[in-house]
C-alpha cells in the first residue's frame, strides 16, 4: 500500500499478538488472517454514508472498511485480482480516477517501551471535571473547527486532563474507545504550541490505562510531524497505517 510513511519499528511476538488480536476482534475475524496475503471487505453500518473508505494495511492483509452501500462495488474490483491480492490505493484510481486520499499512521504503546513526560513548569495537569465546562468553553473559542475536530477531545470522555496556565487551559486530552484501542485526543490552543503540553497530556493519559484490558493507541495524519514526533518520543510503536479514500462523487 503506497504511504509516505514508512517508518521500521521493532515490537515483540506476544505485544504484536495483542495489537492484532484487538484488530481481529474489531473486524470480527480470526487473526491469523493477518498472515496471509490477501484483501477482507468489512463492512461497517455505523459509519456514516459520507464517511472515507478505509484501506487498513494489518500484516499481509488488506481490511477494507466501508459502508455497506458500497460494499458490492468495492467488492468486485477486489474480486478482479487474485486471491492473494492486497487492494492498494492505486488500484481504486485505476478503476475510478484521480480521487482524494489522505494517510494516517496508527501506533500502539508497549508498556516496556514508554517513556514518561512531566509537563514542564510553570504549567499543571490535572483531570478535568464537569465543574471545568465553562473554562473548557473558553480553551474551545480559541481553537479552530479544524483543530477540534481532528483533536477529539470532550470533557464527556472516559478521562479528560488538563494542561492548565493557571486557571486557563492551554491543552486538554482525553480518552475514548476507538476500534478496541484506548485512544488519547490531543487539542492545544495556538497560543501554547511548541512548550510540550500535549506531550505531556498524552503522556499522562497513556500511563493512566497502561497495563489495562486494552492497549492505548495513537494516531495522526501523516503530515502532522509533531504528533509523529510525541509518538516517537514516548515510545510507542508504529503499527500499522491506514488511507483514506473519499468517495467517487460525494
């Protein structure tokens, strides 16, 4: 599958088991599937009908996820190939011409691997309560749609902290199930960028669920090297990457 990211990272045997096992569960399939070259269709009835076609790249196979009205039209083009064949996305321009994609790398954090960030003074964490709504009102208005919407951070989470400048919030992550993965958002307002807040903030809510039922993950589009980078720096391991294919059409 073509990506420009194309980072090598070493995980070990029985770490690697549960990403795939998480994945396998997800997809409602056997995991050793992952082994054997080839392309899955899933569809998913919860996504939206404007929601991107996923190519999911989980070892040898191909995990397409889409929604089921486009199942029968996906299908045949995968069916076009061999048995072995992995659907890539220049397979789907062939058969619909220049569409727009986007990449995002996944990762998954090994509790031997972590490598725990402080917040650095003068700043403080702390979890965020119902009680914090309307100082998290105000960090909101100074973040734009674009950077809310990426970051997914909701006060209403499983856990949201709090990178605090005094009593404004400069940073806020928070924790939600994503696809059987413990999944931190990250949003900064503008005006903290660039001091580790939401290395920090990821840090924290990443070692509060380590050694937990699931593992954490982490994702981010390709082009955000800095989220690459808190990635990297906190030790989790790049797993796998997915691309996002909008539709023909919508």
């Amino acid at each position: 599958m073509s990506c420009p990211y194309n980072r090598e990272t070493v995980m070990n045997a029985e770490f690697m088991s549960r990403v795939y096992q998480t994945w396998a569960e997800h997809f409602q399939l056997p995991p050793e599937c992952f082994s054997k070259p080839g392309t899955t269709i899933y569809a998913n009835d919860r996504r939206s009908a404007e929601s991107a076609i996923v190519l999911w790249q989980l070892g040898e196979q191909v995990v397409v996820e889409l929604t089921p009205e486009w199942q029968e039209q996906v299908g045949q083009i995968a069916a076009s190939f061999p048995e072995d064949h992995r659907l890539s996305l220049d397979d789907l321009r062939r058969a619909w011409g220049d569409i727009e994609h986007s990449h995002m790398p996944l990762y998954a954090l090994d509790a031997a691997l972590f490598r725990p960030f402080a917040v650095p003074p003068p700043y403080t964490l702390r979890q965020l309560t119902p009680d914090d709504q309307p100082a998290f009102d105000d960090f909101l208005a100074q973040c734009s749609e674009s950077d809310q919407d990426e970051g997914d951070v909701s006060i209403d989470h499983l856990l949201a902290i709090g990178a605090f400048d005094k009593s404004r919030i400069a940073a806020a992550s928070s924790v939600f199930v994503w696809r059987g993965f413990m999944e931190p958002g990250i949003l900064t307002d503008p005006a903290y960028r660039g001091k580790g807040l939401g290395k920090a903030l990821i840090s924290a809510c990443s070692e509060y669920y380590l050694g937990g039922e699931r593992l954490v993950s982490y994702r981010h589009d390709a082009s955000n090297l800095g989220s690459q980078r808190i990635a990297e720096s906190l030790g989790f391991s790049h797993c796998t990457n997915a691309v996002m294919v909008e539709k023909p059409g919508i």
